[in-house]
C-alpha cells in the first residue's frame, strides 16, 4: 500500500471455518460492528482473542462494549438476514478459487501470497510478470 498507494486496494472477506463453532458467529458480529464504523477493530480484536472466542461466546458483545458500540443496533444488525448472506457469498467465492482453505488468506491479483517469500520479493515478481 506504500509502495503503491494508488494501485493497491484491500478488501476483506469472510470465511469463518467450519471447525471453530464460534467463527460465524465472530464474522457476523465484526459485520454488524462494521456498520458502526467499526468492523477492523472488531475483526482484529477477535482475531487476536480466536481461542478465547472458543470458549466465551460473549467476548464479542464485551469487546463491543469496550468499543463503545451501541449494542442493541449491534444484537439488531446480526439478524439482518444480509449480513449472513454476504458470509456465504464470500465463503462461496473462496471456495470457487480451488486455492487451499486455510485463513487468513491473502491474494495479489488473484494469486496467493506464499508467506515463505519476504512481501517486497512476491511483489516485485508479480510486477515483472505483469510487465
């Protein structure tokens, strides 16, 4: 984003696995505080909680409350049918790529990052290859 701040554009997406009981419920809540102006602090704070999240189905709505997010347009946008439809949709999206399900995932014009490169070398070869 630095190098090229105006060819560069990040976009999240949602694809809570299947195997942690509390991801979409974790993706709905981060969605809705989003609505709130909030989303990436509420994505990132439980993201960095993912294992307590496990364990403390209520962590969402206490870190919302930390936040200082009104809580009952919070408890009101999760059951907005659209914020569901929008996780499918993104899910759907990733598992049409073919690419290995695994999060967090992150695609270059289309290609997954190989995290084994250092950032500035996978970058440069995809901009000699566009070349």
């Amino acid at each position: 984003m630095t190098l090229y701040p105006n060819d560069v554009k990040v976009v999240f997406k949602n694809f809570p696995l299947r195997n942690h009981k509390q991801a979409n419920k974790a993706a709905l809540y981060a969605l809705a505080a989003g609505r709130q102006g909030k989303y990436h602090e509420m994505h990132n704070a439980i993201m960095a909680q993912f294992r307590e999240l496990k364990n403390n189905e209520n962590l969402p709505l206490q870190l919302a409350d930390e936040m200082g997010l009104d809580i009952q347009l919070l408890q009101e946008d999760m059951s907005d049918p659209a914020l569901q439809q929008q996780i499918y949709q993104e899910t759907n999206e990733l598992r049409s790529t073919g690419l290995r399900l695994a999060v967090p995932k992150i695609l270059i014009n289309g290609e997954e990052y190989d995290r084994k490169k250092p950032l500035e070398v996978f970058v440069k070869e995809l901009i000699d290859k566009a070349s």
